[in-house]
C-alpha cells in the first residue's frame, strides 16, 4: 500500500474494509481531506455536534468530560460518530498533536448505516460495540459450529424400559437396540448405562436378575433441546456422565453421549475428556496442556466467547485432578481422614483458559490433623503430577498448602476481622475440585464478609487503587491482566460478597449485584462486556504465544493491536473506570 494513498488506507481501516466494492467507491468519492493544528477545538460538550465521520490519518485527539481526559484517539481509530448518530456533542475535543484526517460527511455516513457491518461498528451503546468488537482470527482451522442446537444430535428416540425390569432385561434390550443406555419409567425417571453394567453390576458381584431399580441413576441430568452444543458439553463435564437426556419442555426426545459430542467436535472438550480418561500411567500426563490450548484456539476460532471457554477448561481440569487424587490415593493409602482438594483465584472462578500456575490447596477433616507427613506427601506426589500435565509449580511455594479444615476457616475469619483484602484475593475464590471433605463451614465463613461492612471497605478500596491506565499509546504495551481484567475480578467479588451470592465467577457475581440493584442496569452491560472483551483479547493474545513456543504473558503491544481493537481496549478501560468511581461513592472508601 503507498503510504500517502488515502483510498487504501481508507480502504484497510474496519469498517470501510467491509462495505460491498460500489458502495466503498461512492464513499471515498465523498471523502474529504483535513487538517487541524495541535490545540483545536474540534466539538464542545453542549455545542454543536459534529457533521462528518473522521478517520485519523496521522496525530491524536483528545477527548475530555470536564477537563478529564476519557480517552486519546491515534492513527487508524474514528469518531464523530456518535454525534452523527445522537445529534448530540457529549463530549471535548482537542487536537493534541497536528491530525490528518479524512473525512466523510453526515449524508454519506447516514446512508452506509443501512450495511449492518458498517453499521454494527458505530453502535452507541459501549456494551454493543464491544460484543461486535473481537475479530475471530483463525487461530486454526478447526471451527465447528457452536451453536447448533443438541437435540441435532440426537439420532433416534428415547428407548424406555419398565421399573421392575431386571439387569439382565435391560442388558438383552440394549444389545437388541443397539444403544448404549436406556431410560427407566420410575418416579422420578433414571437411566441405566454400559457403564452401570460394569462399575455397579460386576464390580460389585451382582447378576442378571439384580433389579434395576437398585442400580439405576436418578434423578435424570438432562439438557434443553434448543441449549448449543457447547452447553451441552458443560452439563456432560459437570455431572461427571457420558449419556445426557435432551428434553423438549416435558419430553425426553432422546440422549446424546460423550461420543456424540465427540464426533461433533473433534478437537473440542469431550476429545480432551476421553484423553484424561484413557489416561494409563503418570507417562502420559504430558501434552495435557497442549491439548488444552488446540482445543480453546479451536472453540476461540469457532466463535465461543473466552469465559465459556475458561469454564470448559475448569471442568476438564476437574476431571484430571480426580485422575490425579486416585492414583496417589494407591500409592500412598488410602487417606487418614476425608479430605477436599481446592482451586482458588482463576481456578476456583473457573476462568483459566490456559493452563497457569498451581492455584490449589489441600484440606482435611480435623481428626487427620496428627497425619501431617501423609498429607505433605499426597500434596507433593499430586502437585508434581499437575506440573507434568502443565501446570507449573507456584513461583512462591507455599508452607502451608494444606492443612486442617478448621485452619482454613480461620483463615477466612482473620480475612474478614483483620482486613485483609490481599489475602482475600484467593481465599474468597476458592472451589471444591475433589474430595469427600464437605467444606460448608469455608461457605458459611466467607458469607460473614456480607455483615461487615468495614472490610467490604477496605476490599473495594484496594480493588479501586488498581485502575486502568487514563491513557493509552501506540508505541507502548498494556497488561490486559492488571490493567483491565483484575479490576473487575476484584470488584466483582467485592459486590458479589455483599450481596451474599455463592457464586464464584466474575460476571455471575455481576449479575448478582445487577439482580440485587447494587450495580445498575447499564453498567452492569458495559462491564461485562468489558470484562468478556479482555478475557478474549488475552486468551487470543496468549494463543499466539503459545504457538509460537513462548510462556503465555498478559503484557500486549499496542501496536500489534487492529485500530478497532485498541478503540475497544480504550472503551473497555472507560467503562472499568466509571464503574470504579460509582463503586468508591458507593463503599465510600475515602472515609477509613
């Protein structure tokens, strides 16, 4: 492209590149060139709007809310747009270094409103604009159709048997069905697998004429016909099953399996499942994690948003540390008490994509509490198993990765009494992965923090101090996790302990704020899409690292960024930090 082309570069900047070739012509005949020197005044607040799109071809613009700088527009980025859509100047603007600019007037820009592309990339609303924002970029080939509806997989009906038929008449009427489950007519409805035939007929002794009421499942885990196919993988990875009801209102149309699924998504997560599965030995641990990250550029590229993603991942995680505890289980003994293996921080919020740091502790009923050495040596055989599945060990190890289940609570105790909000960092995201151990006395002493209004202080304030940065620049790099991501974490779990939710991700805590009119409508929109945006923009980000063999980072260069990306990351920012200032009126958190 000649560097001075206006109609190419025009051309190369979203969303001119994708208006139809007659209509990109009729508008570069209406472009116009212009020229501004630093310190002009382009609108004022109040004033008379602006009557053309401008497209930056060289300098920066400065945009101001009273006297504060909301954001600083460079090369490549556009606006006036919202002007010409409300009839309205909401804002400052200043040149801050000479612009070159092309510029296309009110009439032309109203007309390719009616191209949805072109139109979807001005939407006013910030949460609009955001959700359109991320291009998918290939990052393979693999791209299967996400939001398919499950029950187009559902092969043939539903095949039922009565409630006093026995092991051996269910097993003669799969093999005569060809199936590998059948539904049982009992109140409530159950159904039995080939699994059950060898996990709880054989193993345990039982023959044919064993009633199936005696080893049958319920009550039913079943799934929405129109849910997408992604849901569907959820529900099989969180019930642990490989046959999952579809259901149609009242109606069970069907069942879906693993292998369904499986030959529906090759690399998707019922592919890696069937890995962790067939897992033989401690020699096959490694390529988990390479596993992990074909499959998320695969649903990335597929068009499934980063937090589902990181959710697939978490139970898979799960499942592959169920792997893990049983085998250390054999090796060691059985355990000295029962005992529930944690996730906390992204991991306990479901919401690690790539495989990251160890964030796991071990707790243990208080009796086993004089069987320090056995517990020491489980967590060190698992935690070297997850080091070579993936997950690196913790740059600080921690002294104190396990311990008794009354330590833990008093942990969360001394989080709330003593203040102190960067302990609750991890703490208050923890989530039972595996284990026998019942932990609702960690739920019941994390739900203490809602009547304690002074550490919800002191927990929104250290989420305010860190802010994203008031303004960004090409030629530097901006850390998607600290600047953008963690802001909202940290808030949200802030807003989610006030109002009591159990929930542990960041945007069902958002939703919970929203639902207990803590946090508005609007920016409860903003927000989440803020957050979805930067989950995406890193787990894209991190992909590319990935393939070209270096250890994921969240720190990206501006520069590597599309113009329409960097005006996202600029939104997204914006609204993080107007959420900020309603949440620090909100706790108050000048008055300590």
């Amino acid at each position: 492209m000649d560097p001075i082309d206006p109609i190419a570069y025009v051309r190369a900047t979203p969303p001119f590149h994708a208006l139809p070739a007659a209509l990109f012509d009729e508008a570069v005949a209406a472009l116009e060139i212009a020229f501004y020197p630093a310190g002009t005044w382009l609108v004022r607040a109040g004033g008379r709007p602006l009557d053309h799109l401008s497209v930056i071809r060289k300098g920066t613009v400065r945009l101001e809310r009273e006297g504060q700088t909301v954001q600083v527009l460079e090369e490549g980025e556009t606006f006036g747009y919202t002007s010409l859509i409300t009839r309205e100047a909401t804002l400052d603007a200043v040149v801050e270094e000479d612009l070159l600019a092309y510029e296309l007037p009110d009439a032309d820009f109203q007309r390719l409103r009616a191209v949805p592309a072109f139109a979807g990339h001005f939407a006013v609303g910030l949460a609009d604009r955001l959700e359109k924002a991320l291009e998918h970029s290939p990052v393979v080939t693999f791209q299967p159709d996400l939001a398919q509806e499950v029950e187009r997989l559902v092969r043939r009906p539903a095949v039922w048997i009565g409630a006093d038929a026995t092991v051996g008449d269910a097993a003669r009427l799969m093999r005569a069905e060809r199936i590998s489950s059948v539904l049982v007519r009992a109140e409530p409805p159950g159904i039995v697998t080939d699994r059950d035939f060898t996990g709880r007929v054989l193993a345990d002794g039982l023959g044919p004429e064993t009633p199936l009421a005696r080893v049958l499942t319920r009550p039913l885990r079943t799934v929405p016909a129109e849910a997408p196919l992604h849901e569907a993988w959820a529900a099989l990875l969180d019930a642990g099953v490989h046959h999952l009801p579809v259901v149609r209102g009242a109606e069970i149309v069907g069942v879906v399996t693993a292998t369904d699924l499986l030959k529906s998504s090759a690399q998707g997560p019922m592919a890696v499942l069937r890995r962790v599965e067939r897992l033989a030995g401690r020699e096959s641990l490694p390529g988990y994690a390479g596993k992990v990250a074909e499959m998320a550029a695969g649903l990335l590229a597929g068009g499934l948003d980063a937090p589902a993603i990181a959710g697939l991942v978490a139970r898979l995680d799960d499942a592959l540390v169920g792997r893990l505890l049983a085998w250390a289980e054999t090796d060691l003994g059985p355990p000295p008490a029962p005992y529930a293996w944690i996730a906390l921080g992204a991991e306990g919020r479901r919401e690690q994509a790539l495989l990251t740091e160890q964030d796991h502790v071990l707790a243990y009923a208080d009796g086993g509490a004089d069987r320090g050495g056995w517990w020491e040596a489980f967590a060190e055989r698992v935690g070297a198993d997850l080091e070579a599945a993936g997950f690196p060990r913790r740059r600080r190890p921690s002294r104190t990765a396990h311990a008794p289940l009354s330590d833990w609570r008093q942990r969360l105790d001394a989080c709330i009494d003593e203040r102190r909000p960067h302990a609750a960092e991890l703490l208050f995201d923890f989530r039972k992965m595996a284990g026998g151990l019942d932990v609702a006395s960690l739920e019941a002493a994390a739900a203490r923090a809602a009547r304690n209004p002074a550490f919800l202080r002191f927990l929104a304030r250290a989420a305010i101090d860190r802010q994203p940065p008031a303004s960004l620049r090409v030629g530097a790099a901006v850390d998607l996790e600290a600047h953008g991501i963690l802001p909202v974490v940290l808030l949200a779990r802030c807003y989610g302990l006030e109002v009591g939710t159990p929930a542990r991700a960041t945007l069902d805590r958002l939703a919970a704020a929203r639902q207990a009119g803590i946090v508005s409508a609007q920016a409860h929109e903003s927000v989440a899409q803020a957050y979805r945006f930067l989950l995406g923009l890193q787990l894209r980000h991190q992909l590319r690292l990935h393939a070209e063999g270096r250890p994921p980072g969240a720190e990206v260069a501006l520069a590597d960024l599309s113009a329409i990306e960097r005006t996202r990351l600029k939104d997204s920012f914006r609204a993080i930090r107007r959420w900020q200032e309603k949440a620090a009126y909100h706790y108050r958190t000048d008055f300590f």
